[in-house]
C-alpha cells in the first residue's frame, strides 16, 4: 500500500486541519508514494522500539517526532537521532496530534478509561459531574490511569464538575469552567495559579493519560485494515521518567 493510501484514510478520520498553528502534525516522513510493508503505532519513538521495527515500514505516531524546524541535522539531538534512523531503513512516520485530540482521544479517556459521564465536550475539554469528595475522586483517578504518585492541588473538600485535556492542558485553564480540572505536566506556577481561581487539580500525567493513543487508533482502524489486507502493530515506547518512593 502506498502512504497516500493510508494518509487519506487517516485525514478522513481526524482531519489533520484540524491542528493547531503551532502543532506538526501529518506525513513528517517518506513521500506520499512510498510503499509500505507493515503498520505500527506509538505514542512516541525511541531508540530501542527503532531497532525492532522492519525497513520498509510506516509507522504513526501521537507524538510529532519534529516540532521546530531543523537548523542543522548532526545527530546530536533525540529528533536527529531518530530521525537518521527512519531514512536508513526507509521508514515512514505519520503524527496525529492535536488534531485527534479534539475528535477522539481527549473522550475517549474521559468516558472509557475514566468512566466519565459527560456533560458537554468543547474541543479539547471534556466536561462531566462527578459529585465526589476530592480525595475519593483522586484516589479513583489515579487507580484508573495506574499513575505511580499523587500530584493534586485541592481547593474544596468535593467535587461537582471536572474538566479533562490529556497531555499537557494547563494553557487551557482560562477557559475551565468546572470544580476540578485533570491534565498533565502540572508546574508549580500553574498550581498557584489555579489555586487562585479556586479549582482543584489533579495530574494525570502526560504519558499516562496519552499512551490510550495506540489501541483506540488501531480499534479505529480495525475495518480498514481487514478491508485493505493489512496489520497494524502496536509498539510501546518508554516512559522517559521513573519515579522513586
């Protein structure tokens, strides 16, 4: 099958204009008529999934592997590094970012991970009632998404609402109407100031609440792929933290 092929299904799917301005999001690698051999998905790329993957192959991933535009490629860089690694076999690398996270992944944890029910759905955030003590609901959150430690900041004893952006959302938080906002890569100042504006957090972690990215990809696919002939494989890269009691 040819990139273009499969590209065409995946637009259709979650339309890459969807992005955002500042998002890479689309074919990153290999030309629209390339030729591929096997399907994998990933959140992300890393090394040690490269070396298991066939040349000849495409890969799709959440991550763009490429945010900014390259000045100089001297391999020094985990984007370079890599990116040496796909032109040497001859792999082919698609990105669905923000664009499946506005129509599918932000729900998708939010109802069938998180076993939310929800109230409305504003491109990135999803809203739902909770009506739960903070603490049971943080507690059930973080069973939920096996997050390894607690990270919350806590305004008020319950929860009413809870506002949900996977990944990193806090940039969103101007816009959160709701009780308690869950997200990812919480910073100290984003603390201070949701604290301000009275709404509880709790971190969800970026590759926590993304790494659902790969099997609802592939269960979109599922049709598409009997149809055409064609497996996907699901690779899983790495956490690049660890955490320590």
């Amino acid at each position: 099958m040819k990139i273009k092929e499969l590209y065409q299904f995946l637009d259709e799917l979650s339309p890459f204009s969807l992005q955002e301005k500042w998002d890479n999001s689309g074919l990153l690698v290999g030309n629209p008529e390339d030729e591929f051999k096997q399907l994998y998905i990933s959140l992300d790329l890393d090394d040690d999934m490269l070396e298991e993957i066939e040349p000849n192959s495409l890969i799709v991933t959440h991550h763009p592997l490429i945010f900014s535009p390259l000045k100089r490629v001297n391999f020094d860089s985990y984007a370079t590094k890599i990116l040496r690694t796909l032109i040497q076999k001859n792999i082919g690398l698609i990105s669905m970012h923000t664009n499946f996270d506005i129509t599918h992944l932000n729900r998708y944890v939010a109802e069938e991970i998180l076993g939310l029910e929800l109230i409305s759905h504003d491109e990135y955030i999803c809203y739902a009632k909770v009506n739960l003590p903070f603490d049971e609901l943080s507690q059930q959150i973080s069973s939920k998404l096996d997050l390894e430690y607690h990270k919350v900041v806590r305004c008020s004893e319950d929860v009413n609402t809870v506002a949900l952006v996977t990944g990193a959302g806090m940039s969103l938080l101007p816009e959160v109407k709701a009780d308690c906002f869950l997200t990812g890569d919480i910073k100290y100042h984003d603390a201070m100031e949701a604290k301000n504006r009275g709404i509880s957090l709790i971190d969800i972690g970026h590759y926590e609440s993304e790494k659902h990215f790969s099997p609802l990809l592939l269960g979109l696919c599922e049709n598409y792929l009997k149809i055409n002939e064609l497996k996907a494989i699901i690779r899983t890269s790495k956490n690049p933290f660890m955490f320590h009691l």
